[in-house]
C-alpha cells in the first residue's frame, strides 16, 4: 500500500486496528497514519464498507424503498435511517456506473436499437434514452429534460465515446432528430432503420427501468434521476446471465455467475 499523502510506498502496517478492524499504517517518509479506508468516500463512514455495498446493491439490484432497507438490516441488529442509504447511494452510485462501463468498452455490437421512454421526475414527465445491441447487452443510458435534436447528439456521443464502436446499423422510431444526429455524430455510412417494429426488443428491455423505478414513486431532481437511472441499468447489464437471446443456461452456472458478478460489484463499492 501507497501513502495517500505522499505516495511513497515506505509504509509500515500498525500493531493496532480500527474499530471496524481495517488495518492502520504509517508513512515513515512524511509520517502520515491512515487505514484501509482513507481515501474513499467511505472513509469516515460509521459502518463498516461491506454492509454499505450491500445495501447500495440491494438498492439498485431489488424493488426496495429507503425504508425497506433499513427494517431488512435492524432485524439482523444493524441500525442506520433511511437518510443514510440516501447518502450513501448518492456517494457510491456514481463509481459503480463508471467502473462498469469501462468494464464493458468495446465489447457492444454493431447493430444498435435506440429508443426514449418516459419516468416522471418531480412530477414532470422527462426523457431516458436507451440503447442495446442486437443480443440485448447494454450500449448507453442517459437522462434528458428534453427530447430534441441537442438530447439526440449527446446521446449518440456518449454511446460512441463509451462503447468505443460506431455501428454499422442504427434502428430507431420515426422522431425528427434522428437522422441528422446519426449523420452527424456517427458517420454518413451508418445504416438508419425507422421502424416501431423492429424496436420491440428495446421497448420490452424499457421494462427493467420501468419496474424498479415505479415503486419508488417517481424521483425528485433531474440529478438523481440520471444518476440513479444509469447505475440500475449498468447493474443489470453486468448481472444477466445471458450473453444473447434464447440461450441456455443451466441455474447452477447462473447461481455460480451471479456470486461471482456480484463479488466485483461489491469490491467495486467498497473501493469507490
């Protein structure tokens, strides 16, 4: 381990630990005395790393509302307010979602289904962009307050930027901004197929957000929507055991994949 001051790798490790018991270390270059913990947003934090990933992943994983978690976690003698899984989705959500979308550059296909669908936010209606291949894995989200040709190319950047692919062939609905944003942002050489049809796959996969995000009773700022939004899908992506339609996986190597999947996520967490 590095000093988090100097970085200076002449540290050595204290007899004593935290109360949570995290290792203490000292930097005998500067002299700085920090734990396993300093560093992350997590730090400071009253409980240990472990319990807060896991009830960030509940969070996002289940249909659960701040409260629930907090009852779910006092039966098992673990007391915190529903404001502090709050806080702490706030902190971690953002890591999570931009670890796993480095995970998964340059492994999206190159037949894209884009569509927008509607979540209420502060009692307003406002638009999450979406897209996925061809075998329904994840290509971008993004929340916008408006669905205009300006929502259409930032999407198509951010999809582009994150993936690191340009598609071969985009399918969309008839919207006006389409076309040109494609053009523009993708290549004049991009197929662009407009066809309610043919988006079906899109509009069925819009059920996932559809369904975690109606029992929290809409969200309050355009913020935490986005926020929120692109890590519960990020998430999902990263846990299907399915890597293209209609395959066959046995429930033992789902079981065995989703421990596994769900160890980085949590590793993810508690470094963030």
């Amino acid at each position: 381990m590095n000093c988090i001051r100097c970085g200076a790798t002449a540290v050595t490790e204290r007899p004593d630990r935290t109360a949570h018991g995290y290792r203490r270390f000292r930097c005998r270059a500067c002299g700085k005395q920090f734990n396993e913990r300093a560093g992350t947003r997590l730090n400071r934090a009253q409980y240990p790393s472990d319990v807060i990933a896991l009830v960030v992943l509940w969070r996002l994983r289940y249909k659960l509302s701040l409260r629930d978690l907090p009852e779910m976690f006092l039966i098992r003698g673990i007391v915190f307010s529903y404001e502090a899984v709050r806080d702490w989705e706030a902190k971690l959500t953002p890591a999570l979602a931009e670890g796993l979308r480095r995970h998964r550059r340059g492994k999206a296909g190159r037949g894209w289904h884009v569509d927008e669908t509607y979540i209420k936010v502060n009692g307003q209606w406002r638009y999450l962009y979406r897209a996925i291949d061809r075998n329904g894995a994840l290509v971008d989200v993004m929340f916008s307050e408006h669905r205009d040709m300006a929502a259409a190319k930032a999407f198509f950047r951010s999809a582009k930027t994150v993936t690191d692919v340009t598609p071969e062939r985009v399918t969309t609905d008839g919207h006006d901004s389409y076309p040109k944003a494609i053009r523009t942002t993708l290549g004049e050489d991009v197929q662009h197929r407009t066809s309610r049809y043919l988006n079906n796959r899109l509009e069925q996969d819009h059920r996932g957000i559809k369904g975690r995000y109606q029992p929290m009773r809409a969200f309050k700022c355009p913020y935490s929507a986005g926020r929120f939004c692109r890590a519960y899908d990020e998430l999902r992506n990263f846990l299907r055991s399915r890597s293209r339609p209609n395959q066959q996986v046995s429930a033992g190597h789902r079981r065995l994949q989703f421990l596994r999947r769900t160890a980085t996520v949590m590793n993810m967490l508690k470094a963030a």
